[in-house]
C-alpha cells in the first residue's frame, strides 16, 4: 500500500444540506452521535492500510481543518499523513476548483512523484464500510488503467447516479451520468441474472449497476488525463471518454453504501443506525473501526428515562421521566425532565455551558416538559420549558426562520438557536 496516494475530495457548497452546511462543509456534518461524515472514508483508508492521505477542501472548511488536525496524527515512524489541500490561487490558476477532475488536476503537484504508481479518489460525504484492499486486487489483476466501485440498484434508483454497462470481464464499456428517461437508461442496463453470476451475489432484480464516486487510477494514467484535456467533472467528462479509449475495470461492491446528499438522506441515514440489526453496523468487529478525535468525556447519566431504538453519546445527562425513541443523541446533550424526543437527532453540544468572559455562563440544555418530534436539532442550540417542535401540517418545504427551517420534511434547527420557553412550531404553522 506505500505506493497508494489517496485523495478525498470534500465537496462543493452543499446546498442540498443546508442548513446544515450553513457554516460547516458537507464533509465536517456530524453524524451517528459523535463522528464527523470525513471520519467514514477516513477510517476506511486507515482499516485498509491506506495511510497517505490528502483532503481537498474549498467551502466552509474551517471546522473541517480543526477536527482532522486534530483527530488524524499518525507517529513519526510509519511515514503516515492525514494532509489538507484547501482551494488557493496559484502562478497558475486563478480559481476555484470547478469539478471533481479540476479539484485533482489542482492538486497534481501533491501526488506526481516517482514512488507513487496509484491515485484512489473517494467522496467525503459518504456512508458505507469498505476494503480498498480487494479494489487494488481486482484493478492489479485486471490490469485496468482505471477501477471504479460499482454498486448493482434498481432503475428506479439511479437517477443522480452514473451508471455502467459491463462486458462479460467486468470491464466497462459503457458509461452513463445521471439518466433522465428510460430510453437513455436502456442501453447500460444488466441483467440481474448476470450480475448475480459476476459478482457471486443475490442481485434479486437490481438490473443497473451504480458509480460509486469511488476511483481507482494508474497514476500516469490520471495526469495524462488531466493534462491533456480540460475536463472537469469525472462522471460527466472523462470516463464516458476513458470507457472508449482505456481499459476501464468495475470493482462490485454489494454492502451498504449511501450518499448523503439531502437533508431526507441525513435523517434517514443516521435514524437507520439506531436500530437493531441495522444495514451499517456501528458495533462490528475491531478490523472496521470508525476513527474520530478523542474527547474524554464522563459516560452518560440516565436518570429514570424510558430509551428504545436509540442512540445516547458520551457526556450525556437524561432526565428522569424522560422518552427517547427512535433518536440519535449527539455528545454532551443536557434532557431535561419529563422531554420527549422521537424520531429526532440532536447533535449535541461544543461545551456544557454557554462561554462567557466570566467562564461561568448558562448551562446548554432542552428544557423540561419538551417534545422534539422528526426534527434535526444542530450543536449548541438552547430550549426553554415545554417547547414543541413538530411538523404536524406536513410541510414540505419552509425557508428559514427565527427558529428553525424545513427541508424535505424535517424540521432543522440550525446552530447556536435558542428557543424559548413555550415555544410551539404550530404557531409559525398558522401565520404561513
């Protein structure tokens, strides 16, 4: 793995995730209580040997650059790296990075070098477990000048997602961005029967087989497709050229793979993992470890609460009487007494009190007597007594107010809010 340069690319503005991403990149969201979603493919590389890494930056990252130096220092005999490469104007170019290829072209500098021989680029805004082991496997025996992660979906799954038409070695012969109609999704659709075969699979009726924005390269290959052309973007771009002109293998993936992408894909991803037997297992073996920055937080205290199908982060305090279900509770959340939280994920809290120059300042909690139904509740946010937050007119859609914002369903509590006692989302309902 020595001669493996990874690079995880960390997204454009995140516009789908506002406003989760109102003052945080998309790859710095909290997720599963503790983690960060960069902690995901990070902990993947570190489970598979990979061990030189760079994470190309370019909207809201501040917080981003704090939690990786700070949660990814290798020791100094095992000539490991955990590096940000933040979008900067160079002699050379004067301009953000415009695509996912012209982020890496921006960055050929950092990975061109004579004991590199490949270039594994990764999202950083996905939730899936995987061995990167076996991709260079498969690319080495292939020998493939490029190896994309396939995933084998319905039809009914792709849109937004590129999708691969394989000849009978699993080599890519066809490649296709984000079909818009069943006429353009006809020429790359598999039969299950084969993929099942290919792959030694159950592949039920999933007849197309998915880009998991995951990208294996031949280093030489990579910069010569970066050089020579001017392309941006790689499912739009290159490989619909590189299919005509390179051998361009698939790696089968058939575990849980998600790309968090919306506000409905967070909420549902992370509600997911709360649940006995869920498809993302938290709790695996020690081979498949999520890494993320220590803390040294006390454990979590329940004081007489009922919790079902939940998750409850360290530093925790749970108020007596209190009902939490179906929820993930994020890192030094305070419940007050008698609270009731369903379907909802709070991400906790930076601190337990409020800072002031005084060092004292108001304690951070969800005041006693609340109810929290089917929202997201950001870091930091400060409840009054007997507040009720709960979409009961089914809004879809609702841009942001004082309090709150719904996107795709879901109420979503930006950081910092404070919402005082009383409080119910049913009065902002009626004035709508």
């Amino acid at each position: 793995m020595a001669n493996v340069i990874t690079l995880i690319l960390g997204g454009g503005q995140g516009s789908r995730l506002y406003p989760l991403t109102k003052v945080r990149s998309k790859p710095a969201v909290p997720i599963a209580g503790k983690h960060r979603l960069i902690d995901i493919p990070l902990s993947n590389c570190i489970n598979s040997g990979l061990n030189k890494i760079y994470v190309l930056t370019q909207f809201n990252s501040e917080s981003l650059h704090w939690h990786i130096r700070n949660s990814f220092v290798f020791d100094h005999f095992n000539r490991g790296f955990v590096e940000i490469l933040a979008a900067q104007q160079t002699a050379t170019n004067m301009g953000w990075y415009q695509g996912t290829a012209d982020a890496v072209r921006q960055n050929l500098h950092t990975f061109n070098l004579p004991d590199v021989d490949y270039v594994l680029i990764l999202s950083g805004d996905q939730l899936y477990s995987a061995d990167f082991g076996e991709m260079i496997e498969t690319h080495v025996m292939a020998q493939a000048d490029v190896t994309i992660a396939g995933l084998p979906v319905l039809a009914s799954q792709t849109e937004g997602l590129g999708v691969m038409k394989l000849d009978k070695k699993g080599k890519v012969t066809g490649f296709l961005e984000k079909p818009k109609s069943e006429a353009e999704l006809k020429p790359v659709r598999m039969s299950p029967k084969w993929i099942g075969e290919y792959g030694n699979i159950d592949a039920g009726e999933r007849d197309c087989l998915a880009n998991m924005g995951i990208y294996l390269f031949n280093k030489d290959v990579l910069v010569e497709a970066l050089t020579k052309t001017e392309c941006e973007d790689f499912g739009k771009e290159v490989f619909p050229e590189m299919v005509q002109t390179h051998h361009v293998q698939m790696h089968l993936f058939d575990g849980y793979w998600e790309d968090i992408g919306t506000i409905r894909a967070f909420y549902e991803a992370n509600l997911a993992l709360a649940q006995s037997g869920a498809a993302f297992n938290l709790y695996d073996d020690d081979r498949k470890k999520i890494f993320t920055r220590p803390r040294f937080l006390p454990p979590s205290r329940v004081d007489g609460a009922t919790i079902k199908s939940s998750i409850i982060s360290d530093g925790c305090i749970i108020g007596e009487g209190a009902v939490i279900e179906n929820s993930i509770i994020g890192l030094r959340s305070h419940v007050g007494k008698g609270v009731v939280i369903k379907d909802s994920i709070l991400m906790g809290n930076d601190y337990y009190r409020i800072p002031q120059a005084d060092g004292k300042g108001e304690q951070i909690r969800i005041g006693d007597g609340s109810k929290i139904i089917g929202a997201i509740v950001d870091k930091n946010c400060q409840m009054g007594e007997n507040v009720v937050i709960e979409n009961t007119a089914n809004i879809e859609n609702q841009e942001e107010n004082a309090f709150f914002q719904v996107v795709d369903g879901v109420i979503v509590i930006p950081k910092n809010r404070t919402i005082p006692a009383d409080f119910k989302s049913d009065d902002l309902w009626k004035k709508v």
